[in-house]
C-alpha cells in the first residue's frame, strides 16, 4: 500500500492506478485504501476529469425507452411513465465506464477516464490558478478605494478581512495583493501600509488584471472531443452558432445560426450580448421548430468560446434534465474550424458592414433580420450548386423550412435579392 499522502495532489502514477482500477471494477473504497487517499477524493477526482466517450443514441434518456410501447410518440416532457436511466457502475462507484462488460450493448451516455488527460488537465488548471491576478482592473480599484481608508486608520490585513467578509477574500491573499501593489492605484504601498503618493500603472501592470475564466464548460466539448463524436456517430445534423455586431457596448447583437447541411442561416435580434440572452435565443429557436424538429435538425451545435456561449448545459439541456441538444467549442482563434457560418457572415457583411451603426442602418428588430436573412438565404450559392439555402432546405427538409417560413422567412425571387445596406432602410 502507498505511504498516506491524503493532502497531497494526485500524481500521473496516481491516476494510471485510478484509471487501472475502474478498468476493473475496483469500488472507490478499495482504490482510495491504495493510494492512501480518501475517498471523497477518488470520487471528486473521477467526477472532474471523465471524458463523455460515447452519446446516447436514443431520442431520449428515459431507461424504459427500449421496450416503451409508446416509443414511436416517445415525448419525456409530457410522458407519466418516464424514468431517468441510471446505472450504478456509471453514476456511483466506481464512476466511469472503462471496462463495463456491458459496454458494447449499452446505447445511453457512456463516461471514461482517461489518466494522461486528466493530469495535463489538472496541470494546465494548476498553472492558470497561478498566473496574474484575479480581478479585473476595475474590481481591484474598488476594493483597494475600500480598504484605503482601513489601512490609513491603522487596520491590518486581519482587521479588515474580519470586519468586512463582503471582501470575500481571505486574509493572506489580501497581503500577497497589497506586497504585490496590486492596490497602486488607489495609493496604497508594499512597504508599510501607510499612505503613499498614487502613481499611474504601466499598460503591462494593467494586463495582469485578469478574471479568470471558469473553463469547466469546455470538458469534453473541446474540438477535438467535436471530431471523435462526429468519427463515432457520422450521420448526424449540425448547426454553428456564433454572433454578429459593431459596437460591443451597445449593440443590437445577432445570433446566427446555419443549419450546415443546406447552407441556411439563420438569426435571432438581441439587445444585450449574455450567455442568457443566448441561451434565450436557443430556447427561441427550439419553441419556433418544436422540440421534435429541434432534436432531429439541432444534434450538434459548435460555436466559439466567447464569454456569451459558456453556459453549454443550458444550451444542450431543458429544464427537467433531458438533453436537446449536444455542444461543442471551436478552438481559440480558429474561425475556419466553423467555415460555413463565416462565409453566410459574409453575406451579411454586404447588408451590414462594419463600422456602421447598425440601428441607423435599420436593423432595430427582429422584422428587420428576418428581412434580411431571407435575401442572404434565396441568394444563389457555388457550394450548393448554383441553389440557394431556401432551396436546398426547402427540397430536403421542407417540414423544416415551414416552420422557418411561418416565423417570417420568405424566398426571395434570384434578381430581386438585394445584398446592399439600403435593403433595411424604411
């Protein structure tokens, strides 16, 4: 047995023995009673790092789904009978699938943990919890103008933490602020924590303020993850999502989605650039199909990883748990990994070019994208032989295309497209 090392960090020999012991169907107990860990840990540990290697291939997660004789009108949200599959090797102990004999027959979500991919995870966490500050720069001039005139009446570190838990910092990393003149700012000194002459920070000083971003969203939603779904289940509808605008501050903010298999896109008005108005906007896109076109046209969305597109479980799942939709996120700085929106942006581009105000344009409500988004989509296109994406959709999905249809999108006839910004002026 391992020497007992509970408060130390599970090393890549530590996670090969985890990994070995799931492979054979070791309890959480067992393994943690090797490493000298407790097992909590073990749990914790399996939890974070395992990989979805495999996607349920039923329309739904319900464990009576297979021998249901309602199957073929399968609706969970609406179903009395519908019960979550949940499997104790999976969901319990001990956590993942790695060597279920039952692996093969089994078609609902399947869970493995991966021992060098779970160490260079905890690795890259490890580095990036060490880098910079974590704060922005204007959060750090609100605490530091908070705690200046503390620290002028003579408090220390401990007093102020003590006496204002709103700071929701702890004590040490108060100093470590304050050694490091994370405070400059708001004048005050590494030195003695008494008052100093305020100086301006250097634009590189103001680059290590940085929040640091929660990446859990990204597990198992990576590129990469995106490539070996699509090898393990090739026939499968995908729509990019991603966002148009000029003026980040302001707005209107378009969400845009293309339904890749025909060229089509489509796009949604918002006021305000969230990861709830987007969330909204997949919600929207949902309530105009119906879920049952939803789940048959929307099997993978892939977008990029702006700070609007980070809440992935509400994209993929509805309110009850049951999953809609799978996500996946493009790797940073790489556009063309979803090419087919970036050239329908370009369209858009000819009706709303940058550095324009896109309100005086005209694009002040959803009336006015619809408008737009029909000519973008009965114009032409190489890729598609010389067919536009309202004729593509409208011969291989035209269920599809009426919902589209009734929402406001309408053909256009070829020689009265217009892709100038004067389309949208009233």
């Amino acid at each position: 047995m391992a020497e007992n090392n509970k408060n130390s960090h599970f090393t890549l020999q530590d996670r090969q023995i985890i990994q070995t012991g799931i492979h054979n169907g070791s309890k959480k107990t067992h393994i943690a009673s090797i490493l000298g860990k407790d097992k909590s840990s073990i749990g914790k540990e399996i939890k974070k790092h395992r990989k979805l290697n495999h996607k349920n291939t039923y329309p739904t997660d319900c464990a009576k789904y297979p021998r249901c004789s309602s199957k073929k009108s399968c609706n969970p949200e609406s179903c009395l009978n519908y019960s979550r599959f949940r499997c104790s090797r999976r969901d319990r102990s001990p956590g993942a699938c790695n060597g279920c004999s039952k692996y093969t027959h089994c078609r609902y979500d399947k869970y493995f943990y991966y021992a060098d991919e779970a160490h260079k995870e905890y690795k890259a966490t490890l580095v990036d919890s060490r880098v910079g500050v974590n704060l922005t720069y204007s959060e750090a001039k609100k605490l530091g103008d908070a705690i200046k005139p503390l620290i002028d009446q003579g408090h220390s570190p401990y007093q102020i933490i003590a006496g204002h838990p709103e700071f929701d910092i702890c004590e040490k990393t108060l100093y470590n602020y304050i050694d490091g003149n994370i405070f400059q700012m708001s004048g005050i000194s590494n030195i003695d924590l008494r008052r100093k002459t305020s100086r301006k920070m250097t634009k590189k000083q103001k680059a290590s303020f940085k929040k640091r971003q929660d990446r859990k969203y990204l597990k198992g939603r990576t590129y990469d993850d995106y490539k070996k779904y699509k090898e393990e289940n090739p026939i499968l509808n995908i729509v990019e999502m991603d966002t148009v605008y000029n003026d980040g501050s302001n707005g209107p903010f378009l969400q845009t989605f293309e339904f890749v298999d025909y060229g089509f896109t489509f796009s949604l008005y918002h006021d305000v650039k969230t990861s709830d108005e987007m969330v909204l906007g997949v919600d929207t896109l949902e309530e105009i199909l119906g879920h049952e076109l939803f789940v048959r046209h929307v099997q993978i969305m892939l977008t990029d990883r702006g700070s609007e597109f980070t809440d992935a479980e509400g994209f993929e799942k509805l309110e009850n748990g049951s999953r809609r939709t799978r996500v996946f996120y493009c790797d940073p700085m790489q556009s063309a990994q979803k090419a087919e929106l970036e050239n329908s942006h370009r369209e858009i581009r000819y009706i709303c070019p940058k550095n324009n105000d896109l309100r005086k344009l005209g694009l002040t409500d959803q009336y006015a994208v619809n408008l737009m988004i029909s000519h973008v989509n009965s114009f032409p296109r190489e890729s598609l032989k010389g067919k536009s994406p309202i004729e593509m959709m409208k011969f291989l999905a035209p269920e599809l295309y009426k919902k589209f249809e009734s929402y406001g999108i309408q053909e256009i006839e070829k020689d009265k497209v217009i892709l100038k910004p004067y389309l949208l002026k009233k």
